[in-house]
C-alpha cells in the first residue's frame, strides 16, 4: 500500500466517451499475450484477454490469446461509462467498485495512437468485460521492450497517491491513461512494445500484457498519467 489514500471517481469531468476530436483513434497498436512482469520479456503463464484495434494503414492485429495471435480489429473503443451515474445500483456502482479490484480476466487492455496527439503520446484504454464494476489502482504500470526484451525502463506517475482500489469502472466501461514515452525529446533506446500491467496494487506481474507499437518510439524520461473516462482527460492527468 502506498503512504496516502486519494480517492478519485470517474466524475471528474463531464465529458464522456470519445466524443472530443482528440478521441478519435486515428491509429492504435496490436496487443500480444502475457508477460511475466511490465519491465520484463513475454510468457504464456496465465491467459489474459487482450483487447486490439486496426491502426490505420497499419496491418492486423492480434486476437485475444495466451499467445500470440492472428485476427483483425476495428478502430472503434467502448464509450467511457464509469462514474456516469449519481446512485450505487448494487454491483454495478461505484462502491462496490471501490471493495472489488478488476480481475484481469475480465479486462481487455488496448493502446492506440490518438489522432492530433504528439507522435511519443500513446493511450492505454482498459475496458470492464465483467458483469459487475470493478476498481483499478490510479494507474497503469508501464514498461518498454525492443525485440521481445526489456529496457528495463518504466514510466513514473504522479507521486502521492495510494490505498484501495482508486478508479471505478462499472461493466462496459473504459478507463483511458496516457503514455508519453519521450517527453523531453532526449535520446534513448527505441521500443517496439510497450507492456501494461492494469493494476499493480491488485495483480500479480503475470497479469501483464505486452502491446506491440504500431510505430515504434525512443524512450526516455516516459511517464503515465491517471486513468480518466477517455482521451482528452488522460492527455492532461499526467
């Protein structure tokens, strides 16, 4: 557990879904299977949904497995619903959310290219395949790998933040978190996957999934944002 307890709700803005121009997914990446640990190389130790999406002129992406994957996908992502309404309606509300951490099993973890967006910006969505709401931590753990091995690089997030799960995504809904992964333009290594464990706090590594990058990036400083009902809130929550 971290030293503070900062709860935050998916009613912190009042925008919803992908319907601002910065949400519109102008091209994404493909997800593969499992990894071991966010920082470290692939396995196929426990099956975890990994969701995909098309990235325009890009070729297809992988289908949910333990292992690699063969299928195609669509640009289009679940409107964020998380926080949508006033009243806890049992399992599906927020405070139940708040007792439950998501179960990677019911998540499907993607990583698009947001059209408008600076070329090093990437953003994690998490969607809730469950029945029932679920809580995340404040934010994804994010490592990078080039060729199927770690950098050994992990983006930093916001200091100050910790205690039960934070987030709350109710069933169908999507929570967005921002990547950069060269925010000062300096020179480091180029990778070509990004590997995102959903909640660091609630799940063991194995839970990790590794994200194959459309186009791959250098690395340097990266840093994550919190997790927000869509796009344009997790550009500005880093």
């Amino acid at each position: 557990m971290r030293p503070y307890r900062l709860r935050t709700t998916a009613l912190a803005t009042a925008t919803v879904g992908l319907a601002l121009a910065l949400t519109a997914c102008g091209g994404s990446d493909s997800a593969s299977g499992p990894t071991a640990d966010p920082a470290a190389t692939k396995s196929a130790d426990k099956p975890v949904s990994t969701g995909t999406v098309t990235p325009s002129g890009e070729g297809a992406s992988a289908a949910p497995s333990a292992g690699k994957g063969t299928g195609t996908g669509t640009a289009t992502t679940t409107p964020a619903k998380a926080g949508s309404g006033g009243k806890d309606t049992g399992d599906t509300g927020d405070s139940y959310a708040y007792t439950h951490p998501c179960s990677a099993r019911d998540l499907t973890v993607k990583v698009t290219s947001p059209t408008g967006t600076p070329a090093t910006v990437r953003v994690i969505t998490v969607t809730n395949n469950g029945s029932t709401s679920c809580g995340l931590d404040y934010f994804p753990t994010v490592g990078f790998s080039a060729k199927g091995g770690a950098l050994g690089l992990q983006a930093t997030a916001p200091g100050g933040l910790g205690g039960a799960p934070a987030y709350p995504v109710h069933p169908g809904a999507t929570a967005y978190a921002a990547v950069n992964l060269n925010p000062s333009g300096g020179t480091g290594p180029v990778a070509d996957e990004v590997n995102v464990l959903a909640d660091k706090e609630h799940m063991p590594n194995a839970d990790g999934v590794s994200l194959q990058l459309a186009k791959p990036g250098s690395v340097a400083n990266p840093k994550v944002g919190l997790y927000r009902t869509n796009t344009h809130d997790a550009l500005s929550a880093f």
